[in-house]
C-alpha cells in the first residue's frame, strides 16, 4: 500500500471524488457532497487560491481515498499578529483502514503546514488523537439563547418553573438606544483592525465577510453596523445574522457573528432584539467564547446554555433534535503560541467560523425545492 498525505491540489485527484468520498462515508447526508456547496466551503474562499486545500490520505496503487480532512486556509490573528491558520471540518478514514494510523498521519502533515488550527464538533474517536497531537479541548461551546415567545417552543424545550418566571422578569424591551446602518466598507475595515487588537480570531476583512455572507451558495444573511447613536464618529459594532423561518412551530434568528467596540455591542444586542420582536421570531440564539463579547448577553436577560440548566433549547434544526449539552465541541492548537489562544477570554470564535453553520441535506434540498 502506497500511502500519499497531501492537499487535494496537489494529487492527481479532484474535488469531485472527494465529494463522492464524503457522501459514502458519513452516516448522515452531508453538504459536503454538494459540489456548489464543497467549492464554496474550500475551492473560493479568500486564501485558497482557486486550488482545494483538503488534506487526503490516498493510495497510489489502487487510485482511491482512505480519509479526508476538509480544511478552508484562513489566516488567524493571536495579539494582533497574523499566523498562517486553518480551520479543520469534517474528518473521517474510511472504515477499512481504520487502525491504521492514517488519522494521525493527516493531523500531522496539518500541522506541519499550519501554525493555528481550529475546528468544532468533535467525535469521541476522534478526540485523543487531537490531544495527543496537543490540541486543547473545549467540550461546550459558549451559547446563549434570548426566549421572545415561548408558548411555539414548549414543545422543543426542556424548562423549568425557574426559567418561566426569568422569562417574565427579562421581559422587557431594552433601553438601550442604537442606530443601524448598512455595512461601510470603510467603517467595516476600521472595526476589524480595531477588534483584532482586542481579541484573537480568524480573520474577518472584508473579503472575507463578503465571501461568507454575501456568496453563500444556500443561506442569506443580514449584515449591519450599530452605534449608540447616528454619529458618525461614535463606536460601532458588527452584527450578522440568519434568519431561520422554515421549521413548522417557531421562527429563530441566529446571530453568527457580533463584535466591535465594548460601548456599542449592548445596542447591537437591543438592535437585534428589536428586529426579532418587530418581524416575528420567537427565539435568538448565538455561540461565542469570548466573555468579553457574551457579558452583555448575561447581563440583557439570555440565558446560558451552558450553566443555565433550567432552560435548554434545541442545537439542531433539520431536523430538530435536542442533545446534551444542546451546544458543540471545539478543539484549538497553535505551534509556538498555545498559552496565549488558551485565554479562552479572548479568543473569539462563533457560529460564523469553521462548519458551526453549515446547512444539512435536509437544508439543502428544501431551499432547492422552494426555488424551483
């Protein structure tokens, strides 16, 4: 058996196999089969070059596939310096091999290349070869969830006389004022290199927030610049989110990103709140680790997922199914600087990085119906 580790790019293979490797492997339908999907996850982000940087395990001899990791280049910035990065998603070998340390093989050639790496929703299996490997683990990802109405979620919740009666206390619309405008390339590339002073993460210019929200193959987002006020020069915070109105029994807004200067993201919390008051959600959600962002969403009457037992909501939606705990996993490495992307305080990851918001099957195959 002659085994070669390489990106996808760089063998004498092409995107296409490796979607048909992905859809006979996982045990669910995944989008990753997609071919619209697969290009825009890893072939026309803004690192890639046009060239596929997943990461295979494959035999010469007999031309085939034996594991895949999806893998999108994307540089990080930890204290503010940029670092070649990577974000992992969607590992699997196929079933046949597995023994034979072919995992292992592809987290190293990886890691050889990369100096940070993240990834989320880690299997069992997979997990030890990730901290023998000296990944850090994060076992529940921060999230919170703001209830409007909960009569349409009875059904899909699990609460408690306790999380009622918070509800009515938090029920009450914020008084923090804000003003929400369009997204100013300018403004845009000004908050981000102010943020990437604050806090470590991914980088989000504006290529890439155009890459992710305005040319999703499949979902649609909704992008705003909030202040305090119509002043111009006053701070601003970026808020996205995706509106989810196709489940049977509620409406739910996802915030999948939200950061910016500390005075403004209370008034990108009441912006958003109001939106979903006003065009009729039932429910916010939104992951994030930085408590330097979520303090505000503690502080606005959300509940925490994580440590507010009384209440918890469903992680997925298509189909919707309640796990525990209802959040995921999330697994970070760096090369020279470890200690300091373990300061999970400032380490800012949400649903917009990584696969946390990829569609299903499911998802796919609805929004193609709706638009035939």
């Amino acid at each position: 058996m002659a085994i070669q580790i390489d990106f996808v790019s760089n063998l004498p293979v092409d995107s296409e196999i490796v979607r048909r490797f992905y859809a006979d492997n996982w045990k669910r339908k995944i989008a990753l089969s997609e071919k619209k999907f697969y290009e825009w996850q890893f072939v026309n982000t803004p690192n890639s070059e046009k060239k596929d940087h997943c990461v295979i395990a494959y035999d010469n001899k007999k031309d085939e596939i034996l594991g895949v990791m999806g893998l999108n280049k994307r540089d990080f910035y930890l204290s503010n310096k940029s670092y070649n990065g990577a974000e992992l998603t969607t590992w699997i070998v196929n079933e046949h091999v597995v023994g034979l340390g072919l995992g292992g093989k592809i987290l190293g050639f990886i890691q050889e290349k990369f100096d940070v790496l993240i990834g989320m929703g880690i299997s069992e299996m997979a997990l030890p070869i990730y901290m023998r490997s000296g990944f850090r683990y994060v076992k529940s990802i921060p999230r919170f969830v703001k209830v409007i109405n909960l009569d349409p979620l009875k059904s899909h919740s699990q609460y408690t006389n306790l999380a009622v009666k918070l509800m009515n206390k938090w029920d009450s619309s914020s008084t923090n004022q804000f003003f929400a405008t369009e997204v100013s390339l300018d403004e845009y590339a000004d908050l981000f290199e102010f943020t990437k002073e604050a806090v470590n993460l991914f980088v989000r210019d504006n290529s890439h927030r155009v890459w992710r929200y305005e040319t999703h193959p499949y979902f649609h987002y909704k992008q705003y610049l909030v202040g305090s006020s119509s002043d111009t020069k006053s701070g601003k915070a970026f808020v996205a989110f995706r509106e989810e109105s196709s489940l049977p029994d509620f409406k739910i807004l996802h915030i999948v990103d939200l950061f910016g200067e500390a005075s403004s993201i209370p008034s990108a919390i009441s912006f958003v709140e109001t939106y979903a008051r006003e065009n009729g959600f039932d429910v916010i959600d939104f992951y994030c680790t930085a408590s330097s962002i979520y303090r505000f969403m503690l502080s606005s009457g959300w509940f925490s997922i994580n440590d507010d037992l009384c209440f918890q909501f469903p992680h997925l939606f298509h189909p919707i199914e309640m796990r525990t705990p209802p959040t995921t996993s999330l697994i970070y490495w760096a090369k020279n600087n470890l200690s300091e992307i373990a300061d999970l305080s400032k380490l800012y990851v949400t649903k917009q990085d990584a696969d946390l918001d990829r569609p299903t099957r499911h998802t796919i195959d609805l929004i193609t119906k709706e638009s035939v």
